[in-house]
C-alpha cells in the first residue's frame, strides 16, 4: 500500500502494465470518448427533460448517468493507482487531475443525492421535485468537462486563447457603438 502513495510500481508486472495502459494515448482516446458521449447525452437528457413532466422522464438517463460516474470513477481511481498520490496531486498534469477529482467528486456526490432524494421523497410529493431539479442542474457542471479536449487540439486551444484576448477590444467596441447609437438616435 505503501509503494501506491509514493506511486513505486516497479515491483509488480501487472501494475507496470496498468500504468503504461492508463497512461498510454489510447486509454485517454477512450476516455476523450466517454466524455464528448456524456456531453451529447447530456444535451439531450436536458433538452428531453424540460419538455416533459418531473415523473415522466424516462429512467434509462438515471442509469447512463450511473453508467458514466462509474467509468469516471474508474478512471480517477485507476490514475491515483498507478500514479500514487504524490505524482497525481504534484506531477505534471496535477491541475488536470485536479479539475477531473473535483467534476468526478461532485458527479458521485450528485447522484448519490439523487438516489438517498428518491429514496426520502418516494411518495413523489413537491420536495422531490424540486430537489430532483437542483440535481440535474448539477449534473451539467460534468459537461464542463469537455474543456479536457482543449489540451489535445493546440488549434482549437490557440482559438479559444484568441477569442479571450480580444474580448477587452470587444467590450471597447461595443461600447463605441453604443455610444455612436445613442448620437444618432
């Protein structure tokens, strides 16, 4: 136990080859998947969700939400294995890490919130409601992960980068605009 906090594999084949797996571009891949698929999901759970009834939306969204904690928590879990605790808080990628322990930590803490709240309001009176709809707003707080791609693509990352240093040029235009528009009205 000792050698995963300090992250010292070099003992078990089996933990180097876990390693190399999770730390390999097609593990990431699969994760990158995972991720644009939840989002999508996530989408369409909302854009579905808002157009019918507390009661009526279908169950198969609770289950791919568990489905993806899960494999999000399999992944968190699987880093600070092979990474050990020192190298996945104080590495490299620490603030990815960061980022990924606290939407995972509050994707766990959110359903677990939503199963104890259907469990507590099972009769289907307004509290549940009301909960059940902070919940899913939560649960929008996981599409935020998608910003993990932005490390992939150096293109779409110089974009973004571009748009947000010329959003104070932006505000100094439109104020000018304003300005020219009120002149003139």
């Amino acid at each position: 136990l000792e050698e995963v906090f300090r992250g010292d594999l070099s003992g078990s084949t089996l933990k180097l080859r876990l390693r190399k797996w999770v730390l390999s571009a097609l593990f990431s891949n699969i994760i990158m998947v995972f991720i644009v698929t939840n989002a999508i999901l996530l989408g369409i759970e909302i854009d579905v969700s808002g157009r019918l009834p507390q009661n009526e939306i279908p169950e198969a969204f609770g289950i791919i939400n568990l489905i993806f904690v899960l494999v999000f928590v399999v992944e968190t879990a699987l880093k600070l294995l092979v990474l050990g605790c020192h190298e996945y808080w104080r590495g490299k990628s620490w603030k990815w890490n960061a980022f990924d322990f606290l939407i995972v930590s509050l994707s766990v803490l959110e359903t677990s919130l939503e199963y104890y709240s259907q469990a507590v309001f099972s009769d289907g009176g307004g509290g549940s409601i009301r909960v059940m709809r902070a919940l899913r707003l939560a649960r929008t707080l996981r599409g935020v992960r998608i910003i993990r791609l932005f490390r992939y693509f150096s293109a779409l990352r110089g974009l973004i980068l571009s748009i947000c240093s010329t959003l104070s040029s932006l505000f100094w235009t439109l104020l000018l605009l304003l300005i020219v528009f009120y002149v003139f009205s």
